[in-house]
C-alpha cells in the first residue's frame, strides 16, 4: 500500500527549507513535490523579516497502524553512515555524514576532499574543512551561501553528536568557500594599506565567525597593524588599527 508523506518545513529562503526537508524526509530532491507556500522576506533593514515555507510531498510504503503513532524516525542513510564508523575518527566520520547528506539531497557522484584549515592565534585545534563535489552540487550553495550554511550546520551537529564532543567541521562546495577565502585576504590588505594611509582604524563589513577568522589569519604578522574582533552576534565585525594610531 502506498501513502502520502507530507511535511511543512521553513527556512532563511526557500532551498533551505527544501534542504531541511529533504533531510528530515530522508528523501533526494527527484522524489518529492515541491510547493511553495511562503517565498520568505528579508524585510526593510531586518524589519518585518519572514522565514520562508515549503510543503513536500512524498509517497512510500505505509507504516503498519498502531495505537498511538511513533516519532519520526532518523533517516535510515544517515543511521547506517552512524554504524559504519567504528573509531570515532573525526576526518572519517565527518566525511561519512557529509557524505550521507549529500545522497539524501540527490547529489551523484559525490566526492569529499579533507584538510586542517590553517590555525588561527590562540586556536587549539583549527577546523576541519570538507570539500564536497559532485553533480549538480552547486545548487546547495544558494543565495550569499545560506544553503552551504545551513548543510554546514547539520554536518557539524551530527559529527559532534557521533563524536561526542564538538568538532569544528567547515564544509565547502565546490571551493565556493577557498574562492571566497581568497578574496577575503586580498580585502585584508587592501583595508590595512588604507589603515595606514589614513592613520585611522578600519571597520569591516559584519561577518560570520570563519570569515573573520580569514581576515585575522591573513594579518597576523603584518608589522603595522593588528586585528580585533567587536560587537555581538550576527552584528560581529573586525577592525584593522594601525600601530601608530595605538601610540607603538
């Protein structure tokens, strides 16, 4: 007997919904009905700001009755990427979920490629960054990276949860990420040459935690400036101060 699965999920924009759905559906993209209840809104300056809703629809095999009905259950992909990772590595089993996820979004011929980023000052372990390829992959990047962001998320959430402890997994697509890393460098010294040329400080654009991390790293041994991070949240930035601005 055949019954339909259906599920209303929302996210930032509108594949993020229909990534979280298809994970939590365990479902690649081909197998499901996409209807769009809600595009979302980014609002005016982050006023009136909406998430975006999706409705998937999937059919499959029906579960037998019972007196009260169970939770949904994991995907059973994602359990057995869990089964197949006996030593608790983290390269090994961060590479395994990724790749889980990626055949749960219907990606072919998915390949990950790890390395240790560079570590940053005062950083105990550096991240680990996954690069996925494969086909039709770069459909999971989305608008400004929310979709890489988002597929990122759940890649750390269930390494750390198999690992039991927190690993800092970075996931790339296609080297959307290492493209993106090096214009952050060049941005960075191009803001510390006018740092000095204006003997002023320079405030950068907020960013997430991995870019400025980025913009640290490239400026660290710069003889003439150095780099802090300020403000909270979302709203987190780095600074470039010339020395002489600090009296040195």
């Amino acid at each position: 007997m055949e019954t339909e699965r259906v599920l209303e999920v929302s996210g930032a924009d509108v594949e993020i919904a229909i990534a979280k759905g298809l994970i939590r559906l365990g479902a690649n993209r081909d197998e499901v009905e996409v209807e769009v209840l809600d595009d979302g809104s980014r609002g005016l300056f982050g006023v009136g700001a909406r998430e975006a809703r999706v409705r998937l629809r999937v059919r499959g095999k029906a579960a037998q009755p019972s007196a009260s009905p169970p939770p949904t259950p994991p995907s059973a992909r994602v359990e057995r990427a869990r089964a197949k990772v006996s030593g608790k590595d983290e390269v090994e089993t961060a590479r395994s979920v990724l790749l889980e996820l990626l055949d749960l979004l219907g990606v072919e011929k998915a390949r990950v490629e790890v390395r240790r980023a560079e570590p940053a000052e005062g950083e105990d372990k550096a991240p680990l960054v996954l690069n996925a390829r494969g086909v039709g992959i770069e459909a999971l990047i989305g608008r400004r990276g929310e979709t890489l962001s988002a597929l990122q998320h759940i890649t750390r959430l269930i390494t750390s949860r198999e690992l039991e402890s927190y690993s800092n997994v970075v996931v790339d697509i296609d080297g959307f990420k290492a493209r993106r890393e090096q214009s952050l460098r060049r941005l960075a010294q191009r803001m510390a040459d006018q740092a000095l040329r204006t003997g002023r400080t320079v405030v950068l654009e907020p960013m997430p935690p991995h870019e400025r991390r980025i913009i640290h790293i490239a400026l660290r041994d710069h003889p003439l400036v150095t780099t802090q991070s300020v403000g909270e949240g979302e709203r987190r930035k780095v600074t470039i101060i010339p020395h002489r601005e600090q009296g040195t």
